[in-house]
C-alpha cells in the first residue's frame, strides 16, 4: 500500500472522509504546546472547543484548573492565560487542566472524534515523526489563527512530515511537498519574523516566546487524545476518560 502524509490548515470541522488516517493537531502558539507541557509533567489536560464546554466539564473534574483565551482574553472565572510558561512554574501538578484557546483546542475537540488523534508542538515533533510510522496515511493539520496557516505550524508540520519522507511516505498533494521543501531546511527559529512571534511581543508574553524557543526536540513521548483528555500513548490502556461525553457538547 502506497504510504502518504498530507499537510493541511485547519478552517471549521474535519471532515469523516480522515476516518482512516492518523491525524496530528498542531498549534505551536499556543495551545497544543500548553497541552503537552502540563501532560509531560503528569499534570492532567483536557482540551475542549468553548466556554461552554470549559464550564460544564470543570462541574466534572475535582479541584480544576482553568486555563485559555478567547481572541487573545483570559475569560472571566479562569486561572491563567493559554501559556506554557505560567503553567509549568505552577507546582499545583495535582490540579487538572481545562484548557480553552481561540483555534487550538478547536482542532484539537476535532481530532478527537477520530480513532487514531495525535497532538504535536515542537518540543515533540520528532518523537511524532517516529510514532507515525506505523500508520499507512497521515494527515497534519496546522490551527489556523485568524484563517492563516502561520509560520511556526507549518514548520512543525513540514519537519513531522520529513521524517516520514524518510521511510517512503509520498506527500499527498503538491501544497504538502511544497510546505516540506520550503521549511525543512529553515532554522526552527524562522517563526520569530511571523504574526505569531510578533503578537506575543505586543502582549508582553515574552516567556512564552523564549520558552518555545528554547524548548525545541526536548521531549520523546507521543500525546494522542483520547476524549478531550490528553494522554501519553505509553498509558491507552488506562480506563476512558470522564471528559468523553463533554466532548461532545461542541459538535
């Protein structure tokens, strides 16, 4: 069977025709790389697509710790911003996350709905890259942020899909191999002169940007979501998560 790995941006849904593909959700900036970072430490993460569904799964979860934006806001009633810094000098690790971003989680609660959903940043692309090799047809779905494909994505996505490259994937389409040409061989830190690098300076979350900076290929576990719930793929066996049936409230 012919191996392919398609590269593509996130708009509103995924549609049922992905059934059979692995599909990795990637928003560097910030959403997927908050996630990672709190189920790394041990901390639980859940990812949901609105307010709504924020609220009613933290009526769910013991002693919740809500954490997200909406265009760029921290609701009203939550703890912190979307932000991998702030969460990882917490040391409240026994409080679960509920995590809210304005495209990120989106694409996350959509993936979701498939068998086989991996989240990615760059802290994990290359442990990804490895873990996708035993699927037949990949699909990296970059979250789009204002209905743009941004910088930092889709060098995540490009370098994911080098890899397979590697082992005799075949890109499926030419918008997948021109992403991969164009970016692989670009210095990860090539994001600094984009939209995202710049708004996070404009906000004043310069931690969050050194952070993703300097935490680069520093992780080797693979995070699949199961539910809204993120988990390392080394723990599927563990029974299924409460936040299954909350997923649901955003299809």
């Amino acid at each position: 069977m012919r191996k392919t790995v398609l590269i593509d941006s996130f708009d509103c849904y995924l549609p049922p025709r992905l059934a059979d593909y692995a599909i990795v959700a990637v928003d560097v900036v910030r959403a997927t790389t908050t996630a990672i970072t709190a189920a790394a430490v041990g901390r639980r993460c859940f990812v949901v697509p609105s307010l709504i569904s924020a609220f009613e799964l933290a009526k769910a979860v013991r002693n919740p710790l809500l954490g997200g934006e909406q265009l760029g806001v921290v609701p009203s009633g939550f703890h912190i911003d979307n932000s991998p810094s702030a969460l990882l000098g917490r040391v409240d690790i026994d409080r679960p996350l509920i995590l809210l971003s304005s495209s990120g989680t989106r694409l996350c609660h959509e993936a979701a709905k498939f068998d086989v959903a991996l989240i990615a940043c760059l802290r994990n692309y290359p442990a990804v890259g490895a873990y996708l090799q035993r699927f037949d047809k990949v699909v990296i779905f970059g979250a789009a942020s204002r209905g743009e494909f941004r910088e930092e994505d889709q060098i995540c996505c490009a370098r994911i899909a080098y890899q397979l490259f590697k082992f005799d994937y075949s890109p499926a389409n030419a918008a997948t191999s021109d992403i991969v040409k164009r970016w692989r061989k670009q210095p990860v830190t090539s994001w600094l002169c984009g939209k995202s690098a710049a708004y996070l300076r404009r906000i004043g979350q310069f931690a969050d940007l050194n952070f993703i900076v300097d935490h680069v290929g520093d992780l080797s576990s693979v995070f699949m979501l199961r539910g809204a719930e993120v988990v390392d793929t080394g723990t599927i066996g563990t029974p299924p998560s409460l936040a299954t049936a909350v997923m649901r409230l955003g299809q």
